[in-house]
C-alpha cells in the first residue's frame, strides 16, 4: 500500500509517499518517515480522515481499516511533535 504524505512541518510542504505492508507497524513507518526526512520519530504526528494516529497504534492496516487498504493508497498529514 502507498501513504501519501503532505508534510505539514516545513514552510516547504511538500507531498511523498512511502510504501507499507499490511504489517507495517507504527513504530516501523514513523521509522521509515525519520530516514526519508530526517524527522525523529519522536516528533511526528500523523493524522487520517481527521483522527489522530495514536503513538500506541500496533498496525497501521488496523488503523486505517480493511476497505482502504484494500484500495492501495491513502493520504495523510504529517505534522511536528513537540
């Protein structure tokens, strides 16, 4: 599955996409975003469809639910975490 993701953190933000697994965790695609970005994962906050993505979320297929999943992408927001 593709996320796209619009990073709302920089003056810049621009949109990129990472690509996940149906067992992706959390912590594994804030993971991925940190290498892209250079964002620690301690500072991201993601939301989807208006709800925040909880720190504690195992998987991110859960999260997001079986039928986008099933579509292949999504969007997301990413924003910085103080």
């Amino acid at each position: 599955m593709q996320i796209f993701i619009r990073d709302l953190c920089t003056s810049i933000g621009k949109t990129f996409n990472i690509v996940i697994d149906e067992n992706t965790t959390n912590e594994e695609f804030k993971k991925m975003v940190e290498k892209k970005l250079g964002l620690p994962v301690k500072n991201q906050r993601y939301t989807f469809n208006a709800r925040h993505i909880e720190d504690d979320s195992n998987n991110l297929k859960e999260f997001l639910g079986e039928e986008i999943f099933k579509e292949g992408w999504c969007n997301m927001n990413l924003y910085y975490k103080h």
